[in-house]
C-alpha cells in the first residue's frame, strides 16, 4: 500500500484511530522511511512535530501494528523495524553485516507460503520467513580484509599464506 501524504489521515480514521498531529507525523515518518527502527523514527518524528517521547512513539507503534497499518519486522538478535506495506505477504532480505533490508516479493503470494511436513492438527495460518546474506558492498569488505574466499569468485592464484583466524570483524 502506498501512503500519500494526504491520506494518512482517512487513513486513521478507517482504522478507528483518532488523528492526532502524533499519529500523523509517526504514520509519515514510517511510511517515508520503510524498515527504520523505532529511534530512527522517533528522530523523524521529531524533527516534525518537536518534542514526543520514547515511550510515546513506541506505543502509538503498536497501537498501529495492532490495528494492521503497519507492520513489525523483528528480526533476530536486532531491533524491531516498521514499514508501511501492510496486506501482502512479502518478506524480507536482511544483511548480517550491516542490517540493509530489502523487501522481496513472496513467491507464493499467501500466508503460509511454507507448507508443514506435519502441522500436527494445526491450522497454520503464518510462516515466518527471513531471508538472511551478506550484502555486496559488504562482502566487497569482507574479501578487502580476508581475501580468503577469493577463490570462488575472483581471480585465482594469489595463495596468500597468513589468513585471518578470527571471526569477520565489524
Ligand atoms: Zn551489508
Ligand atoms: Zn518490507
Ligand atoms: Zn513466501
């Protein structure tokens, strides 16, 4: 679903929710930044309206969750993110490098897109679906500072002795 400015407000009000100058600036600050966390929010939110706090924009977060205007990703280990594009079962591609996060068309269409070997007598109505990489211009980085996975993509026949022991550094 696509938000324009001027139907935040019906927008609301479809959803039984008051509008408030608040609910406004959040609603648009979601929708302009699609996937931003909650403090990135709040400092958009901000920047509009002045002073709101913290716990002020979380719950009016989930209040809209809550009514399905937007929606949360959380994914593991990281913060929760929002976006606008409610209603239609698209996941998401997340780098583990530096947390970038594309939107990626469901293949199926429907939830669940993932069928159960067994659903053990459920009626399983969701399939929680992240997909997980590293981003290019993180495993440009990535290649820079090991150089050790070289061989499968780049020119070969530069065996460096020395490699990096340690995990991938940050
Ligand atoms: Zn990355
Ligand atoms: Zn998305
Ligand atoms: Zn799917």
């Amino acid at each position: 679903m696509i938000v324009m400015s001027g139907d935040v407000d019906q927008l609301l009000r479809q959803h039984g929710l008051q509008v408030t100058a608040q609910r406004l600036a959040i609603m648009q600050a979601v929708s302009s930044r699609p996937h931003a966390t909650a403090d990135e929010l709040i400092d958009d939110v901000r920047a509009v309206i002045g002073s709101i706090s913290r716990q002020a924009v979380y719950d009016t977060l989930g209040v809209m969750v809550d009514k399905n205007l937007i929606r949360r990703i959380q994914p593991a280990r990281s913060a929760a993110r929002y976006e606008d594009r409610v209603g239609d079962n698209h996941h998401h591609l997340i780098c583990r490098g530096c947390g970038t996060m594309f939107d990626i068309d469901c293949a199926v269409g429907e939830a669940p897109c993932l069928t159960a070997d067994d659903d053990h007598g459920f009626e399983i109505d969701e399939a929680e679906v992240i997909y997980w990489g590293r981003c290019p211009s993180c495993r440009k980085a990535a290649a820079a500072d090991e150089g050790e996975r070289a061989a499968s993509t780049g020119p070969s026949g530069n065996s460096k002795r020395g490699r990096t022991a340690g995990p991938s550094k940050t």
